[in-house]
C-alpha cells in the first residue's frame, strides 16, 4: 500500500467580513517584518542612519511584488497576458515569479544607492542578502499552505496528496518541493547571516551578494527537476532552470570580483587595498 500524507489545509487562517488573512500574505509579511529587524541591527553596528532603514524597506517591497509581477507575465505566461493586458495588474489572483523579483529587488537597491545612500550598490545588497533568503523560504511555506508549485508524483513515505491542488495535481501523491526548497533557502540564510556576524565577510564588497545567488538559484535549479511543469519557454531545461544559470553565473562573478575589491570600512567606503577596518 502507498504511503503518503493528505496534505488539506486551508490556505486562509480566519476572515473577518471581507477581510481575509492568508497563510501565504502572512508569511511574506513576517520574513519583511524579521528582514527589517535584521538589517536595523546591521545598521546600527555599522553607524548608518537608521532613517535609511524606512526607505530600503519601501523600495525592496515595491521592486519585489512589481518585479515578481512582471517576471510571471513575461516569462511564464505571456501568450495569455498579451491578449489580457488588463490582467496583469490583477496581483490578487495569484502569479509571482521569484526571478522576475529578484530584478525589480536588485533594480530597487540600484536606485536607493543612487538616490538615498550614494555608497556602492553591494554596501546594502550584501545587508539584505541574507534577509531576502529569508523572506524567499516563508514564502515557500506560504507556497505549501496554499497547495501550489507542486512537485511531480512521488512514491516515496514523505509525498504529499495535494487535495486542494488545481486538476490532475490533486490526483496522486507529489513531492513537497516547497518543503525542500524552503528548507534549502533557509540554509542559505543561517549561511549567510553567520558569514556577516561571525566572519565579518561585509568587508568584502559583494561576496554576500555573489553568494546568495550562487546558492539560491543553485538550489533553485535542482528543485525544478522535481517540480511539476509551470509553463514557460523551457524545453530540454525549465524555464525557471533557463532564468537560474545566468544567476548562479552572476553570482560567481561577484564573488571574483569581492577579493579583487578594496574591503569596505564600518561608513561603507572603500578602503586603499590591503587596509583593514576596525571592528
């Protein structure tokens, strides 16, 4: 007899009238919450103004939901969105794309260096770079509790029956690949946190940076070959495998590039090659 587990819970926790709570708005608004939390304190160990903290938070959550947005409409569906453009600010309905987030997250910080803080773009990618690693694995929690982005059908003890999952998805038991990648991004966030605190790696401009891709969509690619099929352009890779090669390889890039880069100071300046900054 196949073993699994009937996963039937309720995506929403309570409504009140029209007012709905969410499992998934409620994990994405946590991971912001702890985020800025987070990042307040490397502030405040590094002597930033903490007025720069509210700014960071607008711009990372407009670039996040505008970004992810639009990646889904142009990556993964947009045969549909072409014909219904009036769709494509129907958010509610559900369609993020994590890539797509990643560049309007990366677009956000590019304009708060250029307009806020005036320091290098890595000075504050490589503060939130753990944080967003963070809000990516509650996501994925929110992902399951929502019963979308499921896996191919599994036969192994720990498969999930997706009762509420659109269709076919519904029919057999699939990996939990929300759960696997969750666990991987919260992996990369106990990676990179321990890295800025313990082993003051904020010295070297963008290696945080370079390391969150290189994990992040490096995880990303393994787990698409047990994720069932979200459209898109893939054909002998998924689409989302096709978006994360790039990503890993940027990453790398910037690792490269952080031990070849004069090491940053507690102000975020760089310092003449071979100085060090006092802790």
């Amino acid at each position: 007899m196949l073993a699994y587990i009937t996963w039937d819970v309720s995506p929403e926790i309570f409504s009140l009238g029209p007012i709905h709570v969410r499992w998934y708005g409620l994990m994405f608004a946590f991971g912001f919450m702890i985020g800025f939390a987070l990042v307040r304190r490397m502030f405040l160990r590094e002597g930033a103004p903490e007025e720069w903290l509210d700014y960071v938070f607008y711009f990372l959550i407009g670039g996040t939901i505008l970004g992810a947005r639009f990646g889904h409409v142009l990556f993964y569906q947009w045969d549909y969105y072409s014909s219904n453009p009036g769709q494509i600010l129907k958010i509610w309905e559900g369609g993020l794309a994590s890539h797509g987030g990643v560049i309007g997250v990366v677009t956000a910080l590019w304009l708060f260096s250029k307009i806020i803080s005036k320091k290098s773009f890595f000075w504050i990618s490589d503060k939130v770079a753990a944080p967003i690693a963070l809000v990516g694995a509650m996501i994925r929690f929110g992902n399951l509790m929502n019963s979308e982005i499921v896996g191919v059908p599994s036969e192994q003890p720990w498969a999930f029956l997706f009762v509420r999952a659109r269709g076919v998805l519904s029919e057999v038991p699939r990996h939990p690949v929300q759960i696997y990648e969750s666990l991987s991004y919260l992996f990369t966030f106990l990676v990179l946190i321990a890295l800025y605190w313990q082993r003051d790696m904020w010295k070297k401009p963008g290696f945080l940076t370079g390391l969150w891709f290189v994990m992040i969509f490096g995880f990303r690619f393994i787990w698409e070959y047990f994720k069932s099929d979200q459209g898109g352009f893939g054909q002998a890779l998924t689409t989302g495998q096709w978006l994360s090669v790039p990503c890993v390889l940027l990453g790398l890039g910037m690792i490269a590039y952080s031990y070849r880069a004069r090491p940053f100071s507690p102000a975020g300046e760089e310092l003449d090659s071979g100085a060090l900054p006092r802790r």
